[in-house]
C-alpha cells in the first residue's frame, strides 16, 4: 500500500512531467507551425509572381 506521503510525492512527479511533456510539445508545435508558414508565403509569392493569385497589393 502507498502511504499519503509517497502518493503526494508520486503525484507531484507526474504533474512535473506532464508540464516537462505539454512544453516539449509546445515547442515543436511552434517550429513545425513556423515551417509551414514559411512554406505557405513562399507557395504563394510564387503563385502571385506566375499570376495564379490576383491579390491586390
């Protein structure tokens, strides 16, 4: 049986990990977005030069 004080311990370790976890995915989550949004603006400043894209600049 667990006794109260390693269960708070136990539990407090996971909370720790769980933000260690969530600030990983947080991470690569803004790199992966800032690729693709590069990828995105260069997609369509090629389709805008070729003249696919009518935007009004």
């Amino acid at each position: 049986m667990v006794d109260p004080l390693s269960g708070t311990v136990l539990l407090a370790l996971a909370a720790i990990a769980a933000i260690g976890v969530a600030i990983i995915a947080i991470r690569i989550a803004i790199k992966l977005a800032i690729r693709v949004g590069i990828v995105a603006a260069i997609v369509l400043a090629a389709l805008y030069a070729t003249g696919f894209v009518g935007l009004p600049f």
